[in-house]
C-alpha cells in the first residue's frame, strides 16, 4: 500500500466511498471490504425511475465524467436524473492495487473482470439505493465495456444503454495494442516486479505509456489539422509531454495494470460460451450504439458489427477528427452530438 496524492479528493472530489463488503472475483480472488468511490448528482424521484448509472473508463475518474457529460440542460442533467458516477475497481479511487494494504495490495492485487464490476455496481445500486431498473447505462471505452455487460447481464434492469467508443468484446488487435502499453510499463527496471516505493519511481515507463496513448488514441488528421496547437501547445513533443504525460505521469502503475488486464478481456460472450451473438440477443435495453468517427482503439466498423447483433439498437456515429480520446471533450462538438444522441435516448419509450 502506497500513498498517491493525484488520487484525492482534492483532485477527484466530492465522492463517497461505500463499502460493500467482502467481494468475490470471476477468476477466484476476493476483495475484502471493496470500496466504491461514487459522486452522485441529482435525487432519486420517488418512483425511482429515474436513475442514470455512469461507469468509468481507464484513466477516468468520476470528475472528468462529471466535468465532460454532466450538467444543467446537458442530456445528462442533475435537475431530471440521479446521476450515478462509479469508479471502476483499480481505477484509484475505488478499491486498488495501490491503497489495498499489504499483503493484498501492489503486485499481489488479484485479477478483476469487467463483469467483477458491473456485479460491484449491481450490489451498490440495489442495496445502497434500492434500485430494480435504471433509465440509462452510459459509458466510454471501459465504460461501454461495462454499459454492454450491464445490459446483458441485467437485461430486465436497463432500459436505455449507450455504449460510447468500445466493443462488447474485445478485439484481437485492441488486445494487442493494450499488450504494449503493459510493456511500456512494465519495461521500466524502477516497476520492480510491482513492488516500487512509490508511483513516481516508474516514471520512465509511464512516459513511454504516455506516448503510446499520443500514437492510437488520437487520430492521425489530429496531427494533420495541428490539433496539439489549437488546444495550446506548441508542439507535439510539448503535447506528449505537458498533456498526455502529465495526464498519465501521476497515476499509479499497477492501477494502470489493473485495469489493462480486464479491458483487454472484456468480453460479453462469456455468458454463453464465446457465442457473441447469443449474448447481445439478451439486450432488452433501448440501445444506442455510439462510435467515434475517427477512433483508431474500436474502429466504427468493428461497433458496427457488434450493433447489427443487438435487438432494435441503433447506431449513432460522433464526428471528430480528436479520434478516441475526443472522450475527453477536447471537440466541443462532441459534446453536442453526444447530448443530442442521449437526450433522444431519454426521451424513448421502453
């Protein structure tokens, strides 16, 4: 167990830790006394109908959640929903490698699944909040990953999902461009095998992982268009370095791993023996489907295929040359074709 100040409330707050107790994993290990970290906005109506669960992405936490998707007259609005904001497991705020403590904690923290998650999220919004359905399941990247084994896992509970920029399953290639940034770290002598003093001795590979999120997370007219530029930086080395690397630079290392390993597994299909359309044949929810045009980590075509398999869904493509991490809101219009798409969401009948 180490302390890391990035992960705060100074710097992620306000939030509420709830414990739910000891928590069994899909690949045999347990959580004792696994903490949420949950920020909630909004009340719950008295029909509790009007519940929105928003599962985090890797890296993200539920500040830049709040900061992107939520707000007044935004589709994601405080004034209609309750908005629930969970960290994921291993994200640092949540139960993690770095703040469980000795012997169970760093290196020895055991493996989680995304399915580990959404039953975490599961127990929280049944037993905390005394939820039997939830209006929406929203999320990007590992927050798709969730919102798609929300609504197979729980398809009575979802009434609208929106996975944004992931896939129900993971694909190969995705797999093996996750494999290089866990090389990226892992690569650095300071990470020890896990077992470092502190999260800023792995510098150098979290540098490296850095650059590797310059490379496929933002799209190649990005660069063409001098992006880096029209957002304030000089250059794309003054980019990598001030942006992605102080971004990334203060994070945890085996966090980072943590949740590397179970993105790279993420994979609805388990449910019902690798049968990927089985699985989404499950999907009950309203679902939008919403891929980032120029995402080079889940291209369209592989969402595509994944929406043609799920029930009345739909496909509703984001236009922006910011490619995956356009999930950070860097395109304002982003933003407005992602309220547009979920207000329409919300609006429909299920």
């Amino acid at each position: 167990m180490i302390t890391n100040s990035f992960y705060s409330q100074d710097v992620h707050g306000p939030y509420e830790l709830h414990d739910i107790g000891n928590f069994d994993l899909e690949e045999g290990g347990r959580l004792r006394n696994c903490q949420l970290a949950v920020a909630t906005h909004g009340k719950l109506n008295a029909a509790k109908d009007n519940a929105i669960l928003v599962p985090t992405w890797y890296s993200g936490t539920n500040k830049i959640m709040e900061q992107v998707y939520v707000g007044p007259g935004r589709a994601l609005d405080p004034e209609k929903y309750f908005i629930i904001i969970v960290n994921q497991i291993g994200g640092g705020l949540s139960t993690s490698p770095h703040n469980t403590p000795f012997p169970g904690g760093m290196a020895n923290f055991p493996k989680v699944r995304i399915g580990d998650d959404v039953r975490a999220q599961h127990r929280l919004v049944t037993e905390k909040f005394g939820l039997s359905s939830l209006a929406l399941v929203v999320g990007g990247s590992m927050g798709a990953q969730q919102t798609y084994e929300w609504a197979v896992r729980y398809p009575d509970m979802v009434k609208r999902a929106a996975p944004i920029a992931g896939t129900a399953r993971n694909t190969p290639h995705d797999f093996l461009y996750t494999e290089t940034l866990i090389e990226a770290i892992i690569s650095d002598p300071a990470f020890k095998g896990g077992n470092y003093g502190a999260s800023s001795d792995v510098h150098a590979g979290l540098l490296r992982h850095a650059k590797m999120w310059g490379v496929m997370g933002w799209s190649t007219e990005f660069y063409q268009q001098n992006r880096p530029a029209q957002l304030g930086f000089s250059s794309v080395d003054d980019f990598v370095i001030n942006f992605l690397g102080g971004y990334f630079g203060v994070m945890d290392p085996n966090d980072l791993l943590c949740m590397a390993w179970k993105w790279q597994r993420g994979d609805v299909s388990r449910h019902t023996g690798g049968d990927l359309k089985a699985a989404l044949a499950r999907v009950k929810a309203k679902m939008f489907v919403m891929p980032i045009s120029h995402d080079m980590f889940f291209p369209v075509a592989d969402c595509e295929a994944e929406q043609k398999l799920v029930p009345g869904s739909e496909l509703r493509l984001i236009h922006t040359i910011d490619g995956h991490l356009g999930l950070f809101g860097t395109d304002p219009e982003y933003a407005k074709q992602v309220d547009k798409h979920l207000t329409e969401l919300l609006a429909s009948a299920v």
